[in-house]
C-alpha cells in the first residue's frame, strides 16, 4: 500500500508539472517539443482506461498570478478606450503609483495565497461576484437553457411523459457524479479539466443573508426527493421505493399523474397551495409520503398569496433575508421550505405551451415572476406542449457544466 501509495503521489506531482506546458494553446501546428510532450503525457502519465470523474483534480496546476506590471497594463488597455485622453493620462500617473507603493505588497500576499491554494481567485470570485451580490438572482445572474435544437420536433406531446422521461434521467446523471462513473473531460486526449463544479449541480441551494449568501449542499441521506411545482402546489416526490431502489420510469410517470390529475380538480382560490402530496386515492401504491407532508396537507385552503411562494426567491437578497428569518425559522413553514431546499433539484410543471424559441427563452428566464424557485441550483420545467428548458442558479458553477449534464440527460 506504501509503494502504491508513493507511486501515485509521484506520478501526480510530474503530470502537474507537465501540465505547465501552454505552448499548445498557441500553435497553430503542433511542434517537434509540443508532440513529444503531449506523447509522454498521454502514454506516459494518463494510462487509465476508464478514469474516474475527479481522477486528475490532484494533477492539475495551480491558477498562475500575473506579474503586478501585466495585471496594470491589461487594465490600462481595458478603460484606454473609455477615458479621455487627460483622463487617461492621470489614470497611467496613479497606476504608476499604485506600482511603487502599496501595489508590491499586495501582489506578495496574492502570492501566498497561491501557494496554499489551487486557485488563488475562486472563493474571492464566488464571495465578491456572486455571494455578496443583492440584486435579485432572476434576470441579473441566473440564466436559462433551451432543451430542443427544433421547434418542429419533440420526443412526445405528453407533458407528464417528458417530465417523467427527463426526471428519471437526471437521476441517472446524478447517479454517475455519485459514483464518479462519468468520466472527466479530457482536451485532445491529452490535457485534463478541473470537474470541481460538477460536484455542485445536484441537491444544492443558495441560502440568502442579511449581507452575503451561502452555498449548502445536501449529501445523499438528506436530499432522496425532488420537488415538485404545479399550478402553485408543491409536492415532495421520493426518488427512492421503501426498498432503497431508484424509482422506475413508470414509477415517476404514475406520480406525476396523480399531481396533474390533483391539480385538474383543484383550481382558482380553492386550490390549497402549499407543500403536500397528492389525493390519497392517486398515491396509495407510492412509497414516498412522509407524515411531515401528511401534516402539512390541511384541509383549509390557505390564502391565494400562498401560491406565490417562489416570488420571494426573486426579491433583493437581504429582502428575502429578512423574509426567511421572521416567516420560515419555525414550525410548518420552516420544514416546508426545508422540503424545496433540500430537494435533489426542482421541476415546475408549466401550463404555458411556446411556440418558439424567444417566448420559451423568456419562459425559462422568469415565468410569470412567481414559479422559479432561483435559490435551486437548478429547475427543470417541462411545459404544456412537452418541450423543455432549464433554469439556473449561476453562483455554483459556469454553464459548459450544467449544459453538460443537461446534454446527457436530453441525450439519453
């Protein structure tokens, strides 16, 4: 085990130093150096067949720092054409000085954290870009996907038959990260990519604050569910039987009708929105209602402003902040939005049926403003017509990585 051990820890450390390499990214045809680099790191260093998905996450170099002189001049070059030419000049006399003077210091505790980090700029991007942020998340930051490449063709016209069709395949994507089946992306065969952010795709929620956010994630004992919205109703949708097994396609489908066939017979005011599961008579053979939701199904209707509940994940952030800690730190409401937040990931059933690519763009992006939940990492919504589209939390993670995970669902 020792050798083992030692073996992999120095084949990580040169394939770390291989990776240093850039000269490829520049070539327009492949050198003599760069051909016998990319042989020795692919025969050499990269010999897995099957390699796992963070397989290369140990080997892959740190975020070099720029020299405090190439930082000052690409940000000269950046403003140049947005000053005038004697406000330019006094912004080159103070970038000057800011070199001479506290610039140096600065640049070496940049350096230090470099070296006890991978990245020296990831969490001060996550926390001062995104965390810190208090606009609302829709339209601002949050972004959106469109699942059909044709506005001729779709799989099915069943709504609830795409929905069950996607839902069981983001299981099986979810399935892989899980296990670390997916294999990581490789450019060329030869140079490999951070899959940190894969980590964050399923079962995480941003958390507001009165002055930054939160990112939490939920491990795989705490989130077995998925949240439902329908028609202003939230149910709770165990993906897993009484046995521990994953729920067949069937399965999924059968639930999914018993929500739509609740919602049919229980529409205006009347309807009791809230976090509930459907009609007893339409779930009796399903295994995935808890008594919290048995609780939580009151017979009395609650007031129509209930239905917007997902309105609020669209408020400035310390707004919804303060909404949370006075209306959602105990009892019902508290283990109701515990129940969304949770979740593996959200989807929304919508009523409303595009007919092409902007309308469905501008779908996805806001809704009717009360029926995306923007706190989710992700919410897949599956309209009327059986078309498809993702919303997004963006903080966690860039969109090759949700449009990824995306693609294999759709694709499979």
């Amino acid at each position: 085990f020792f050798f083992a051990f030692t073996f992999a820890a120095i084949n990580r450390t040169f394939l770390r130093q291989m990776l240093h390499y850039k000269e490829w990214l520049f070539e327009k045809k492949p050198s003599i150096l760069t051909k016998l680099w990319g042989g020795l790191v692919k025969y050499g260093f990269m010999r897995q067949s099957v390699p796992a998905l963070y397989t290369y996450q140990g080997a892959l170099p740190k975020q070099p720092v720029p020299s405090i002189r190439a930082t000052c001049d690409k940000y000269l070059s950046t403003v140049k054409p947005l000053l005038e030419p004697k406000e330019y000049d006094v912004m080159v006399q103070q970038v000057t000085q800011f070199q001479s003077n506290e610039g140096r210091k600065l640049q070496r505790y940049l350096e230090i954290k470099s070296w006890i980090t991978d990245n020296y700029v990831s969490d001060w991007w996550l926390k001062f870009v995104y965390l810190r942020g208090r606009s609302p998340l829709m339209i601002n930051s949050n972004y959106y996907g469109i699942g059909e490449g044709s506005m001729e063709w779709v799989p099915t016209d069943n709504q609830v038959a795409r929905a069950a069709s996607m839902i069981y395949q983001f299981t099986k994507v979810k399935q892989a990260l899980d296990r670390e089946t997916l294999p990581p992306h490789v450019l060329r065969d030869i140079v490999p990519i951070c899959m940190d952010q894969y980590h964050h795709v399923f079962s995480l929620t941003r958390i507001p604050g009165r002055d930054t956010d939160t990112l939490r994630k939920w491990d795989q004992a705490e989130s077995r569910h998925i949240a439902v919205l329908y028609r202003g109703v939230w149910y709770r949708v165990h993906m897993f039987s009484a046995e521990g097994k994953p729920l067949s396609l069937y399965q999924i489908q059968s639930i999914l009708q018993g929500i739509v066939d609740a919602g049919a017979h229980a529409t205006g005011p009347e309807r009791s929105p809230g976090l509930h599961p459907p009609p007893a008579k339409r779930v009796t053979s399903l295994p995935d209602l808890d008594d919290l939701q048995t609780r939580a199904a009151t017979p009395d209707p609650l007031p129509p402003p209930a239905e917007l509940l997902a309105a609020l994940t669209t408020d400035n952030r310390s707004t919804w902040a303060a909404v949370r800690e006075e209306h959602f730190c105990r009892g019902l409401n508290k283990a109701s939005l515990g129940v969304i937040e949770r979740a593996q990931f959200v989807v929304h059933l919508d009523d409303a049926s595009p007919e092409d690519w902007s309308t469905q763009g501008h779908l996805l992006m806001h809704g009717d403003g009360a029926n995306r939940w923007c706190d989710k990492s992700f919410t897949l919504v599956v309209f009327a017509n059986a078309r498809v589209g993702i919303h997004v939390e963006h903080s966690w993670g860039d969109a090759p990585t949700m449009a990824h995970c995306f693609e294999l669902a759709l694709a499979s």
